[in-house]
C-alpha cells in the first residue's frame, strides 16, 4: 500500500524515494535514489515487513541530494526506534544545528529534518508523544509530518498549515498522504484534511487529534494549486483541476487576445489552458507534445549533437502551429528559459504570433517554505517588468494572471500563503541566509 502510495506521489519529488514498515517485534528500511518504480524490486518490498508504514518520495530544497538525505529516517534512542518522513522546511534547523552539536549531538544527514529527530530524542518530556510535541514547539517553518513508531504512527501539520496533509481511510485503517491521489490508488476514502496544527495519533485503539501547538492563521500554499499538486487530488478541500480551469478562465478574462490557436505546455498548463480556450472560445489544440521518459539517466551526448535545447522534453507539432496566432498557457516563469525556448521553438515553425499567457502572477520571491525555488536574483520577474519579461522571451504579448484573479480562483478567504508572488512572507526568513539549501554540506 505504501508503494503504490507513494507510486501516486512520485510528481512531488524525483530524487530519492523510501519505506520503513513496523511492527511489535522491529521495523525495516528500504530506500534509494531514483524513481518509486525502480527503487522498489519484489525482492525490496518482501523484507519490508511490517503491519504499517510511511514512505516518502524527496526533491531537496535543504539538504544535497544524495542517499543519506534520503527519507524516511530510521533511527534507535531510548524512545525506542522511530521513523519520520517531512514534506515542507525548516527556516531554524542550522541555528538548532549548531546548538544541538555543540551539546554533543552527531548528525548523520546535511537534511534540515534530522533536527526533529534529535530534539525529540534529547526531549525530557515522559511520554513520546509529549517529546514529539517539545520537539516541534521549537522548530520554525514548514511541516507536513508522518512519524512510524512500533505501536503506532502519529501525522502532524504545522500551525500555519503550510504543506497539504490528508487523512483517508480504508477497511477500518487509517491512512495518510499530502494528496489525495494516492488514496484514489489503494482504494481509500479521503476523510478530511488534516488541520494546520493537528497532531494525530493513530494505533491499535483508533484515531486521537490533538491540537498542542498556539494558533497561527492558517497560510496554505497557493503555489499547490498553481503548479505542484495533480489536478485529481482535492488539496485543502479544493479541486485542484477546478481551481486550475478558474485561473485559465479569470486569465482570458484578464489577458484577451485575437488569435487562432490554444496551446497548452504540457504538463503543467494544461488545465488552465482548457480554462482559457473556453472562456475566449478559441480552439484549444495540442500544438506541444512532452516526453515523458526523460529520466535522470539520461546519458547527455556529445557537444556537437547537443543543440536541441528545451525538445528533449518538448517538442511543437508542425502542422498545427504554421501560419497561427498561437497562444501558449503555461503556470509560471520561474528564469524563463523555458518559455524563451517555447516561444523559439513554436516561432520557428512557422507561428505568425505567439501570445504568453501565465496563470499566476510574476514570481518575484522565493520560496522558504518547502517549494523547490531559485535564490531571488535568478527570478526573472523579480528585477525585470512584464514588458522586459515579454522581449526576453521573444513574445508578442505576455500577460500574468493578477494575484486577486489566483485569490479568487482559489477562493482564498485569507487562509492562502502567496509570499513568492507579494513578498508577504507569514514567517520571517533571514533573506540573506535563504532557505540554508546544502547549508550542511559545505564544509565547516
Ligand atoms: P523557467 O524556465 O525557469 O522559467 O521554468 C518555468 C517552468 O518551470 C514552468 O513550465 C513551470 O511549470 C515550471 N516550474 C515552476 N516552478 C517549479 C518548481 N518549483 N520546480 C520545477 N519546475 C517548476
């Protein structure tokens, strides 16, 4: 179950992929870099054994990539053994860091979330579940988190609900995973989301919640429903394929523009793209094919054959494109090479205009808190205006979704973090500092 859960995760991280099963007698790890499907050989899966599980699928915003940082941690104290997989960042961990090694801790990862593990096992706490709680009352920042005891397994969201976290249920057993896809797969029934600050307590005797931590307002990460979640997954008790069409609708509304052609880049403009073409009553075509088995073994050939630029992932379909007004729908510029190769690509087949539309608003800051984004000065839109973005890309026209138009789409109700589009960023970040990306991997 935990492989096909995390099976239905993989777009939420590609680096490394593991599972910790338990039961009363011990628990067992597999993990590796790569891919769910690869990592997991029948072999692997038979010496997990366990009567539950957690899993976790990596893509680094702290921490190297390589396969010490790989998650779930395992690890032995005198609480027993435990295991933790984190979706989300700390902005404390090398302040906690420093501390906890200086009072002796050894640190075997340069993962940020390793700081939990040592704060519960130092924790003075009498119950486990009361060292969970000292332990996360002093981190800062973002976590979605599952913990894998012998006896049971506790799911915590931090106050401020950052990260996405759902509770579903299947033949009387509880399960939970940051979207609701993966139940989908094992046939589970979403139940509800779990609260921003909920800490939940799941063994032989059911399901406790408590809610242990003071109250934050609730900042949700609108970036979830703008590019990262699948859009069959219902991510905080929204559908994200609903809320997609709603900005590609709001974005043609906002951004009209003649032309002959709707053409989505796949994957991650496609719904907004059939939002659009709807609501402006322009075809909506296929013009941009994605391959999808450009993997990370993908062996780079030599220089001299190497000038395909963004085709090996995309490619333009000839006959659709020649002699069109196009416009192209995609979710974000983040450097915006990818669109200035699109636009390239969809130009030199022959498009007589290409229009960029964008269904969020300019990117200008980055992310702390657990989306994988550049240092602020590679964000194109951070020190650039949308005129300056547009000639960049070599578009005749560019327009950005408006803040209030994504507010709207997802409707909002002040519960939503959209601190990398209006820098109004709900937990303070020493800016200088960033997001202490491979901070531990640089040596001291
Ligand atoms: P860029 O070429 O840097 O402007 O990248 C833009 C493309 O990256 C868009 O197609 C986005 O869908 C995609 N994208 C946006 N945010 C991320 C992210 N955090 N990780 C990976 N890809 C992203």
């Amino acid at each position: 179950m935990a492989y096909l859960g995390l099976h239905a995760l993989q777009h939420r991280g590609q680096e490394s992929a593991g599972i910790v099963a338990a039961n009363t007698r011990g628990m067992t790890q597999e993990r590796d870099m790569g891919l769910v499907a690869d990592i997991f050989t029948e072999d692997r899966l038979a010496r997990l054994k366990g009567r539950h599980a957690i899993g976790h699928t990596r893509y680094s915003t702290a921490g190297s990539s390589q396969l010490i940082n790989a998650q779930p941690f395992l690890i032995d104290c005198h609480r027993g053994k435990m295991a933790v997989a984190h979706n989300g960042n700390l902005l404390n961990a090398a302040a906690l860091r420093l501390e906890l090694e200086r009072q002796g801790s050894i640190f075997s990862t340069s993962s940020d979330s390793e700081v939990i593990l040592h704060l519960v096992a130092r924790s003075s706490a009498r119950t486990l579940e009361g060292a969970l709680v000292d332990a996360l009352s002093r981190v800062e920042g973002a976590y979605s988190l599952v913990f894998l005891m012998r006896d049971r397994l506790i799911a915590v969201r931090d106050p401020h609900g950052f990260r996405p976290l759902s509770l579903g249920k299947l033949d009387g057993a509880m399960v939970v995973a940051s979207e609701t896809c993966a139940f989908d797969l094992i046939g589970a029934r979403f139940v509800r989301d779990v609260a921003p600050g909920e800490f939940l307590i799941i063994d032989s005797s059911g399901l406790r919640s408590e809610q242990p931590f003071p109250p934050q307002p609730t900042r949700q990460c609108i970036f979830e429903h703008v590019y990262f979640s699948r859009p069959d997954s219902m991510v905080f008790g929204r559908s994200v394929n609903q809320v997609r069409r709603k900005m590609g609708v709001a974005l043609a509304r906002e951004h009209p523009v003649p032309a002959d052609i709707v053409v989505p880049v796949p994957d991650s403009g496609l719904v907004a793209a059939l939002g659009f073409a709807g609501e402006s009553g322009i075809p909506f075509e296929f013009g941009l094919v994605r391959n999808h088995y450009v993997g990370r073994t993908f062996i780079e050939p030599k220089q001299e054959i190497r000038h395909f630029g963004v085709k090996l992932k995309l490619n333009a379909v000839a006959a659709l494109i020649k002699g069109k007004r196009v416009i192209l729908v995609d979710d974000s510029i983040v450097r915006g090479t990818t669109s200035r190769k699109i636009v390239t690509m969809v130009r030199d087949l022959g498009a007589r205009e290409v229009h960029m539309r964008i269904s969020s608003p300019p990117t200008t800051g980055p992310c702390y808190y657990g989306v994988d984004t550049p240092r602020r000065d590679d964000l194109i839109a951070s020190a650039h205006s949308v005129e300056e973005i547009r000639a960049f890309i070599r578009a005749d026209s560019l327009g950005y979704l408006s803040l209030e138009g994504l507010r709207k789409a997802v409707d909002d109700g002040d519960t939503f973090c959209a601190a990398c589009f209006d820098d109004n960023y709900p937990i303070a970040v020493n800016q200088r500092a960033g997001t202490q990306a491979n901070l531990f991997d640089i040596p001291r």
